[in-house]
C-alpha cells in the first residue's frame, strides 16, 4: 500500500461526448467507476470519489466540486483540499485499464517534485497523475483566476513527466491510458 497518498477518482464530467454518465457505463458488467475503485484500492488504502453531486450506491467517501461548471480541476482542487494525506493520485473513472503496477510505477518517482505526469503521444495525462499536497495552492489560484486548463496548471508546477518508454516497463502496451470518452472508445474497449 501507498500509505502516504489518498486515490482521488473523478467523476463528476459531463459525459457530453459519450451521451450518457460515464462513471455508470458497465464493461464486462461492472461500472467504470467501479472498476477504478477496485483497482485503486490495490495500492491504496483512502479511496474518495470526486463528484458534482452525491452519487447513490458508492462505498467511497465523496466530496462535491466547490466551483461549479469548471470542469476537472474543479474536481481536482475539491478532493485535494479533503485529503490529509501528503499526496493525491488524480485518476479519471473513465481510464478501466489503469494498473495497480503503473501506479506503483509511477508512486516510485515522486522524490521532489509536486507532479507526477505520464506523457502520451506528447501529451500529459492530468488524470492518471500524482500530485503533491504543495500543488493545491497553486490549482485554487489559478481556478480563482478562471484558467480552467489542467494543463495550464502543470505548466506553473514542478512537474516529473513520465515517457512512453518509463511507462512501458509497467505496462507494455500502455492500456492503462486508454480513455472512454465516445461510444466508439466504448466498442472498442469491449474488444480489449
């Protein structure tokens, strides 16, 4: 167990691109949020789930966005400031195939910085990150400002970004980093 860390599961989007809650999708009969939270609870032994309103039928401790309409690190802020423990492990309910082995992967790179961030195709992953309890600050003003972008966010951290090839050590073909965010993702997920 990750004892120094809480696991903070969003899910609380607006499903707009999927046309339904992401979190209550079912893939191979459990829900994806479901799915997160069991893999979640792996490595780690405080599990809370970042919501816009109180979901029903979740075990979890939950913790509603503060602003309302702005989006992840809304959520991101929200569960961060719940937490009492040093670090927080961002994960979106809409990533089924994270590993508990990624994120122990990634938990074993911390050292001294405040983020945590696997890069895919050239792109940071926010939502499968770690971020040290120092970034909150920084998160609450740039929300306060209304810069809403979580990569904006990174840019203003000191931040360990994660390569391909780091992360294929723990997960070959990068699964873990696959996202539902279309029906089409959700096909294609019933494949894998």
């Amino acid at each position: 167990m990750i004892s120094d860390c809480t696991a903070l599961i969003l899910a609380g989007g607006d499903s707009r691109r999927m046309g339904q809650d992401k979190a209550a999708l079912l893939l191979e009969g459990v829900s994806l949020l479901d799915r997160v939270t069991a893999t979640m609870r792996q490595s780690f032994s405080k599990v809370i789930v970042s919501v816009r309103q109180p979901r029903e039928g979740v075990e979890s401790p939950q913790v509603c966005d503060e602003q309302v309409d702005a989006g992840p690190l809304a959520g991101l802020v929200a569960g961060m400031a719940q937490v009492d423990t040093p670090w927080v492990f961002a994960v979106a309910c809409d990533m089924p195939f994270v590993t508990a082995e990624v994120v122990r992967g990634l938990a074993a790179l911390r050292d001294q910085h405040q983020a945590i961030v696997p890069v895919i195709g050239g792109h940071p992953q926010p939502l499968a990150a770690f971020y040290a309890a120092s970034a909150l600050e920084t998160m609450r003003a740039s929300l306060a400002s209304g810069d809403r972008s979580l990569r904006g966010v990174l840019r203003r951290l000191d931040v360990r970004e994660v390569s391909e090839a780091e992360l294929r050590v723990f997960d070959p073909h990068l699964r873990s980093f696959f996202d539902l965010d279309t029906p089409q993702d959700l096909a294609t997920a019933m494949e894998k």
